[in-house]
C-alpha cells in the first residue's frame, strides 16, 4: 500500500508543485515557514527516543523538515476537495457502456426546489453590473450531471438573542485518527486568533480572531479537465498538438523503500496539460511498462489539469486570514486563495454578515469538463481564471442569514460555468428550514441544528415504498417472509425520518436503498457499479466520487417512479421485469440480510448496530497494532444527506463503513468570545498513552462542546499545566 502510494503521490507531483508555491510567497511569509520549520527541526533533532511512538515502532529517524513539506499540505487538501477528473472517468464509463442518450438517464439534476447560497434575482443583479466587462465564449450543454463536504452559516444581529452576528462551521472531512486539526491560539504583540490548525502547518485555517470569524466549506467547483493524448514513443516520448509534435516531459521520481538495496523508480509522464494518470484509474497502467503504447484500453492516455498544479498563496492567505478585522481585509487576504476553491463564512464584531468564494476557477475556451477532451487541439484549453471580484459573494443580505452545505451557489442565469455537480441540497434545505423556524437564534439552537439527524433525502423513496406496499406484500420473494415483511413495512410507514442511532425504520430504509441501487446499475455497469455509487478510486486520495455518492439514489428513485424505469430493471436471471419487481426483490434481499446480521427480531435492526465509526491510525491497520492506535468502532446515526453529515462509502455491506463526517465543530456568539464552543473528533495529543488521545470522541458523540476560551483571565482559571519555550533567536515585532 505504501510504495502504491507513494507511487500515485509522484505521479500528480505534489512536491514540485509545492516547490513553486514557495517561489511565489511574499518573504514575510517565507520568513514564518522558516521559523516554524526550525520548531519542528529542534524537536527531531533531540533524538528519536523523544519522538511520537510510530516513529520508534517503525525504527525510522525522519528527515529533517522542510518549509515546502508544509506547502505540501495544501496540495493534498486540493487535490481531495476536486474531484471532476472522476466524473469524467465515470462520465465516459456511462457513454461507452450505454451511449450518449442512454447515459443520461443515469444522471440527474440538481433538484430545483433546493436552495442556492445567490438567489436568482441576485445573480440577475450581478450579472447586469458585469455586464460591459464580459465577453465570454460559453457552451451551454443541456445533458445534465450527477452532484468534502461542510456546513456553515452565519446569522446577523438581527436573527440573535445576543444581538450580535452568531456563525457555525463543522468542515467534513475522512474519519482517522489522530484528527486532522489542532486546536490552537496564537496570541502575538499585535494581533491574536484562535481556532482549527493543521499539524505542520502554521496558522488558524477556522476561527475566529479578535474582531472577526470565519468558517469554510468545499465550493466543489469544476477546476479539473482530463484530456485525451496522443502520444508516441520513438526514443523520447512525443504528444501531437495543433498538427505538430511536441516533448513530452519525463522525470524518473524516486521512492525509497525499507528493505530495498535500490530505490524504485516512477516514471512520470508530463504533457503541457499536466500528468499523465492512467496509474490512477481502477486497473491502470504504469507509464513504466514498454507495452502500454500498444494496450487498446478504455483509457489509451489521459493527461490530468488541475488547479492545484498552479502557484499557489494559500500559506500567505491563512496568515492575512488570522490578523483581518474587517470585510474588506477579509476579502483582500482571500485573493491569495487559489485552490482548493472554498466559500468562506464570515462575521465581524460590528454586527455584518457575508460570504465570498475563493480560488481559481478556469475559463474555458469551450466545453465544460463533462468528459475528456482531445488534448491534441487547442480548441479545449484554460484560457484565464475567473476573476476575484466575480466569483459569487454576498454582504449583509436582506434575510440576515447565508447558509453553506456544498450545494449550487449559483443558478445557470451566474456569466460563468462554475459546476454542473454540487451536491443535491438536502442539507441546506434542512437548515434553512430549522434556520427559519424561530425568528432568533442562540448558541444552543445553532448546536441542535449541527447536530440534527433528520434525513429528508429518504422521504421520496419512502413514498415509493408506501405506494407498492401491497405488491410487495403479495409479491412472492416478499410473501415468504410473512409477518415480518408486514412489519417491517409498518415501521417504515411510520417513519418521521430521523436517522439516529436508534432509528429501526432508518436502518431499513438505508439498506433497502443500498440493494435498490445495486439491483439496478450493476446489470449495466457491471464491476464499475461501486464507484457509481460513491466509492472512490482509492482509499486514500480518492476516497469517495463525491458527486456520486448523494446523486445515484436520486436516479434510482426517478428511474422506479417513472415510466422510463422500466427498460432499465433486471430479475434475478437478467430477464426485463418492472419497477415493482426489483423493489421487491430488493426488499427480500434487505430482510434476508437484517436477519441475518441483526436477527429475526426487528426491534433489534438499530441504525447504530450497523452504522457505526471507527477512528483508525495509518499503523492500526495491523492487528497487533490496532489495539493501541485505533479507537472504535462506535454506534451513531446520519448519513450523506443529514445535517449531521455521517457517510459511508457503498461496500459497507460487506465492509465495516468508514466515511466522512462532522471533523471539527465550532459556535460563535460574537457579542462574546468567551461563549465560543468548540469540538473535534479524538483528542490534542497524538500519543496514545496520552488522557488527551481520545478524551473529545465521548463528547463528539454525544454531541457536546467544550468552551473555546479567549480571555486571559478566563483562560488562567481553567489551567491544566504551563509550558514555556524559549527562542534562540530573536523574536521580532508582530511575530
């Protein structure tokens, strides 16, 4: 798995791309990177008995840190919270099995009652003020698409008990342990801000600071494009392009291996698009192996364009994040923002509200990244990026409140094509709703409403359930099972779709689902069927088709409700059957299957006995390991389309479920910051013998928050211990 990954890692070329992101910060932020480069550096140098214990199990000494390896960091956060390049590779999976027209059928919209960040007439204003400025060649396709996650919102003075600007965030990111993000407060001579870090990385990336706060969530906009290469091998690699050839770049990358009298070597590929990912692809190739040229495949080369290839000042933003106290700094520290894109919540202590969208977002000269391009033309290329000033924000809206989920800023009247592939709104529908069910707001309403588990996502499969109650009754799969289908149908009749871990009804409705879909696309794609689903191309850099995973049960819905459904639904022997016989064999498969792993009673089918999240560390994957690193598994509720984001990737009846979810929440009241709230998943220290590995996994669970402390005074009285660390060079005003 290592070297498979190291190998990947290589291929995308995230060092070289943080070695130019280096080349592009200002000194003042050099300047930090090296400082806080020389903290980590006097650590590793005492010696390896006082490092972390993974280094001890392992018996490896790092190497010494560079201010490049924390640049690196970024990089791999871009490249999980893009993912286009994989619903072009599944895009092109649905055309070749079934053709362009059939293909669409698999695809679905964004719903049209769901909200957007921008209303209509808002957009409508925007475009009129942009009008003289844009001159911009656009291909507007009517095939539609399929839909990192987070949630944020912001309430303003008028919306709050306290009178001033209420904000929350809980960024969604892969369960591991230890948490991604540090809790930290940097109090320098000039300006001070606490919040979410990220080991290895100076500065507060969510937070607040003494006269702002900030949360962040995935903008999902499409800055990958995939194109199709042709390329040639006489001697030196060569790639046509507007009726000539080109050198392709080719680098030999090295991976050390433990063991290995030689390095590996990793062939890289690079085109003027960027690499070439075969490798990446379920099945794929290295570009090492002599024979690829001539391999007919679905997949001959694809070269991969991202923005996270680019320079980038994300290090340089953070740090004019952190020491911003207005809208207008707020928005001049998000310019350097590049990828990956984001919508950024904000409030300040003056009682305003807003939001922006940051990051690069290209312009193309034609198409709009629903499939690969030829690469061979200049007709597909990036021709500038989005403006800054342009790209979607709103100031003090008149309904006093913006509300974030990863779902479409935008309506189609927006000038520019951000993405035919948010996500399908469910989220923020729910917290619009609770958001607009009292006229004012408090800390402990905000923190219901983070943590609620109703799951409207599954009220139209649950209609569809209802209406064919009897046939499915009466059909003779179901029939069978005699009483127990009948109650089982009458608990999830019953339903008032709260998906906690108690839920029975819940757990019903999540597997019938689960073999809905599988019953449904597999006869027509086959060994692709999990990755249409939502699992990714990888376990860890592609995790999830994230587009995917809140979209397919919408198709399936559509397709079983409506008359078209028909010509896509299969019987046990890949004969043509109707809608209502694959719901119920999918229904007997789901009661065969509860029976089975939870028994025949089915007061016993609880939501949490299946549903359930294990912290795991990177060594706990061995089993004389996992004892000590891992914590879990443990029982919760929710799923992708609950406020309380709980996913799951698609193999989890087979596999213990390990998703995304809530990775970090805060609360802020800014009438005070000493009211703030605040909650990760495991723990500050990364030593498992530490009481501080694992003490926030109870409280998380349960839904509960410690205070994140801003006063001295308030601080002095809640001390656990004090450590002072003196520095050997001189410390500088505003440091």
């Amino acid at each position: 798995m290592a070297l498979e990954l190291d190998t990947r890692v290589r291929i995308l070329g995230f060092s070289e791309a943080a070695e130019r992101d280096w080349q592009v910060l200002d000194a003042p932020t050099q300047r930090l990177l090296e400082r806080y480069t020389a903290g980590i550096n006097t650590m590793l140098a005492l010696g390896i008995r006082r490092l972390p214990p993974e280094f001890r199990l392992l018996g490896h000494i790092p190497e010494p840190w560079q201010p490049t390896d924390t640049l690196v960091w970024s990089k791999v956060m871009s490249w999980g919270l893009s993912v286009n390049w994989v619903s072009e590779v599944l895009h092109t999976v649905l055309v070749a099995r079934l053709g362009p027209e059939r293909a669409a059928a698999f695809l679905e919209e964004y719903p049209p009652e769901h909200p957007l960040v921008l209303s209509e007439q808002t957009v409508r204003q925007f475009v009129t003020e942009l009008a003289e400025e844009l001159r911009l060649p656009r291909e507007i396709a009517d095939w539609p698409t399929l839909g990192a996650m987070s949630n944020a919102w912001v309430v303003s003075p008028e919306r709050s008990v306290t009178g001033a600007p209420l904000l929350a965030g809980d960024p969604h990111l892969s369960v591991q342990m230890p948490s991604l993000w540090y809790e930290c407060h940097l109090h320098c001579t000039q300006w001070q801000a606490i919040g979410a870090g990220i080991a290895g990385a100076p500065g507060i990336v969510i937070g607040h600071n003494a006269d702002i706060a900030w949360s962040v969530t995935a903008a999902l906009p499409d800055t990958q494009d995939l194109y199709w290469e042709r390329l040639q091998h006489d001697g030196k690699w060569e790639a046509e392009y507007s009726g000539r050839s080109e050198i392709v770049q080719m680098r030999q990358a090295v991976v050390r291996v433990r063991g290995w009298k030689k390095p590996a070597l990793v062939d890289v590929l690079r085109t003027r698009h960027g690499p070439i990912i075969n490798a990446l692809l379920p099945g794929g190739l290295s570009t090492g192996d002599p024979s690829w040229p001539r391999t007919r495949t679905l997949f001959p080369f694809l070269a991969l364009r991202h923005t996270g290839d680019e320079p980038s000042r994300i290090a340089q933003a953070i740090l004019k994040l952190n020491r911003a106290r207005n809208w207008q700094e707020f928005r001049e520290a998000l310019r350097d923002w590049t990828s990956p894109a984001q919508c950024f919540v904000y409030a300040d202590r003056a009682g305003n509200i807003g939001f922006q969208m940051a990051g690069l977002v290209p312009i193309r000269r034609r198409g709009w990244g629903q499939l690969p391009k030829p690469g061979w033309t200049d007709e597909y290329e990036w021709t500038g990026w989005v403006p800054f000033e342009q790209l979607p924000h709103e100031y003090n809206p008149g309904r006093g409140w913006i509300v974030l989920a990863n779902h479409a800023v935008v309506g189609r009247e927006y000038p520019y094509f951000l993405t035919r592939e948010p996500l399908n709104g469910y989220r923020a529908r729910r917290i619009v709703e609770l958001l607009q069910a009292q006229p004012q707001h408090d800390l402990e309403s905000f923190r219901r409403i983070q943590l609620d588990q109703r799951c409207e996502a599954a009220r139209p499969f649950c209609e569809l359930v209802r209406a064919n109650r009897e046939g499915l009754l009466t059909h003779p799969r179901v029939h069978s099972f005699g009483r127990l289908a009948q109650e089982a149908l009458d608990v999830l009749g019953e339903w008032n779709f709260s998906l906690d871990q108690e839920s029975i009804a819940g757990t019903m409705y999540e597997v019938l689902l689960q073999y809905v879909c599988e019953r449904l696309f597999r006869p027509w794609l086959g060994e692709w069927t999990p990755f249409f689903l939502g699992q990714g191309f990888h376990p860890v850099l592609n995790p999830a088709a994230l587009p995917f995973l809140d979209r397919s049960a919408l198709v399936a819905v559509r397709l079983l409700r409506d008359a078209e459904g028909r010509q896509w639904c299969r019987d046990d022997q890949g004969n043509p059957c109707e809608p209502l016989d694959l719901l119920a064999l999918a229904f007997a498969d789901t009661l065969e299957y509860l029976c089975r792993r939870l028994g025949k009673r089915i007061h016993a089918w609880k939501w949490g006995r299946l549903h359930r999240v294990t912290f795991r560390h990177a060594l706990g994957q061995r089993r004389l390991l996992g004892w000590l690193f891992n914590r879990g598994p443990y029982p919760y509720g929710g799923d992708v389309n609950t406020v309380w984001q709980a996913s799951f990737t698609p193999n989890w009846l087979t596999a213990s479920p390990q998703g995304f979810t809530a990775s970090y929440r805060q609360l802020f009241d800014l009438a005070d910051w000493d009211r703030a709230l605040a909650v990760h998943t495991t723990g500050q220290c990364g030593h498992p013998a530490s009481q501080h590995y694992d003490d926030f996994i109870p409280m998380w669970l349960r839904g509960e928050y410690h205070p994140l402390l801003w006063s001295r005074a308030k601080i002095e009285q809640h001390l656990e211990g004090q450590l002072t660390l003196e520095p050997k060079v001189p410390r500088e005003v505003g440091s």
